[in-house]
C-alpha cells in the first residue's frame, strides 16, 4: 500500500507491505487406498512445503506402507500446523486368491 501526504510543510511517500499468511493447505494421494498382504501403498503429499511430518516420523514427501490403518502427515507454518490422514485398508479376503 502507498500513501502520499502533503501539507504545508511538504510532502512525503510511505509504503507499506501487507503479507497474508495462512495455515498449509495438504492434498494427501495413495496409489491405493485398498492393499493385498505383502503389497505396497505410496501415499505422497503435495502443498505446504517441505518439510512433511508423517505417522511414522519420515519427512518425506512421500512414503510407502505396507501395513493399514490412518496414515498422518502433517505441516507447519508460521499460521500454524495441519494435518491430513488417509485410511489404507489390508483386504486379505478380496485378495485370497491371489495369495
């Protein structure tokens, strides 16, 4: 913002620089929400910034699981902290006569 003053003693320009911040906003991804025993899910986070938090302590930007559950990541700014979660399910029964 830029204000101009003037009187009779003269003139003057101030500036001013308003910064907006806000929390982190996290989109959480899994190649698959629904995994076979022994398979793999890669869940990746994109938004905020580096550096992620995750339930299992990586700061990644991704991670692979092979287990289920709620997976976490979370991210911090100077507005604060958000997290997401994403379920990944292990369906031995669906997945039978694969194994």
């Amino acid at each position: 913002m830029l204000r101009y003053v003037s009187n009779s003693c003269g003139a003057a320009t101030a500036s001013t620089t308003v910064v907006s911040n806000v929390l982190p906003i996290l989109n959480l991804t899994s190649s698959s929400t629904t995994i076979c025993p022994n398979e793999t899910a890669t869940l990746t986070v994109t938004g905020g910034s580096a550096p992620y938090t995750w339930s299992n302590t990586l700061n990644t930007g991704s991670v692979v699981t092979t287990s289920g559950g709620v997976v976490t990541v979370s991210n911090t700014n100077a507005c604060g902290t958000t997290t997401a979660s994403i379920i990944v399910n292990v369906d031995k029964f669906k997945c039978k006569h694969i194994c």
